[in-house]
C-alpha cells in the first residue's frame, strides 16, 4: 500500500507539471490495477514472451524472434500461435535446436500470416522461463510492423492435462520498423531511438495527450490505435500505452 500511494503521488506530480487531461483519472485507476497484477507475474502465472534480434530492419535483411514461455507450475505441453503481416515478412524457418520442447506434435505450421508451435516435454514439464523456438523472418515491407503471439496453451503435467492459466504480458508481442535507401534518416534515428507504435502525435515521446487520444478513441469504439495487432482496441493495448508512457 506504501508504495502505491508513493506511486499516485507521483502521478499527481507528472499531471501537474503535462496539464490535465480528460478521461485520466480513469486511467490511471486502471493503471494502478494493472501495476498490482504485474508484481506477481512472474512468479503466479504463466505468459508467452517475445524477444527479436533487431527492432529496426533494413528491407531484405534478415532477423529472429526468439519464443520464450514462462511457467508458473510445470508445464509439459505448450500450443502457441503467432501473427504477423504476411506481406510484410517472410519467414525463413523455425530454429528448434535450443528448445526446451523434446516432442513437437506436429512441424511447426507456416501458413497464413501465422506460425503455430506445438509440442511437449517429458516427465512432469518444464518450470520457470525457456525458449520454445527462434523464429527466422525477412523483411520486405517497409513501415511499423508488430509481431505477436495470440493464442497461447499452456497445459500442466499433473496427469490430466489441466490448462494453465496465461496472463496478456505487454511484451508478447515485439514492435518492428522496417526501412529502406527511400527512408529518411531522421525517421531511422527517431525509430532507434524511441521505437513506440504508442508515440501517436509522433514528437518522439508518448505523452498525457497520445494517452488522451487513445482514450478518445477506445469511448468512441474505434480500432486506430491496435498497438498489438490482434485487430481490436483492448486493455492489453491500453496497458502497452501506459507502459511506454510511465516506464
């Protein structure tokens, strides 16, 4: 409780020193909730995490996405679908050399913007954090990109394949800003830099008023700002916003 007070202090500071903006408060009670359930993330529940090579790419060029999946109870099957623009990147291959899966039910499946990983490990599973499998993918479109995972099963191995239950983390899925010899060097450098899809005023930052504007259109049910890619305007994106903003 201490450190949330210390915590709505600090926001009291951050508001006077921006200006305020309508529809914040809200948010920020949101917020508050969102940061009470991320203290126990890592060790209570179970997520997929994404981690790539680069966040910038050079059009034609190559790079990974690394699959992580973290366990809370011990996991010994794991169902994982991952989207992307199809138009935008290729996928090369699926590196399992370094996977803490043993068995895959199937080849990992390539098809329609998606790759689906499915496979399992011996005995009672795996616990803790592992790498699932390196995703290999060229880029060819340029423009910002997001890479995601969303569709995730997790099953326990206490012999009766019980589902596990698995949090929305901010970072299953990676922002991803491919550019060519067309792109402007300012544009590179600011994407290097800041590399948010939240930055919606594009000042280089992410401020009370792209929090504001995001706001204004999650009341009026508009779809602009689907920062993950899953093809609607939901709380997940709601907390990749305030993520940027705060952190």
């Amino acid at each position: 409780m201490k450190y949330i007070s210390q915590f709505i202090k600090s926001l009291s500071i951050k508001r006077s020193r921006r200006g305020t903006v309508r529809y914040m408060f809200p948010a920020i009670a949101s917020f508050v909730a969102l940061l009470g359930a991320s203290v126990i993330t890592t060790t209570e529940v179970s997520f997929v995490r994404l981690e790539t090579s680069e966040t910038v790419i050079e059009a034609g060029k190559q790079f990974s996405v690394d699959v992580y999946a973290h366990a809370h109870v011990p996991v010994n099957a794991v169902d994982i679908t991952l989207q992307f623009d199809e138009s935008a990147f290729t996928v090369d291959g699926v590196d399992r050399g370094q996977s803490v899966l043993t068995i895959w039910a199937q080849e990992p499946i390539i098809e329609s913007g998606k790759v689906i990983l499915r496979g399992g490990t011996y005995r009672r599973g795996f616990l803790s954090e592992h790498l699932i499998a390196t995703i290999n993918l060229t880029a060819k479109k340029t423009g910002q990109e997001v890479f995601s995972a969303t569709d995730v099963v997790l099953l326990a191995g206490d012999g009766e394949g019980t589902q596990v239950a698995v949090a929305e983390a901010t970072d299953s899925s990676v922002s991803l800003y491919v550019y060519d010899e067309n792109t402007s060097p300012d544009s590179i450098g600011v994407i290097a830099e800041v590399n948010l899809v939240t930055d919606l005023d594009g000042d280089g930052k992410v401020s009370l008023k792209d929090i504001s504007a995001f706001m204004g259109a999650w009341r009026n049910k508009d779809i602009l700002y689907d920062f993950n890619g899953d093809g609607r305007m939901s709380f997940r994106d709601f907390s990749i916003i305030l993520a940027n903003y705060f952190f």
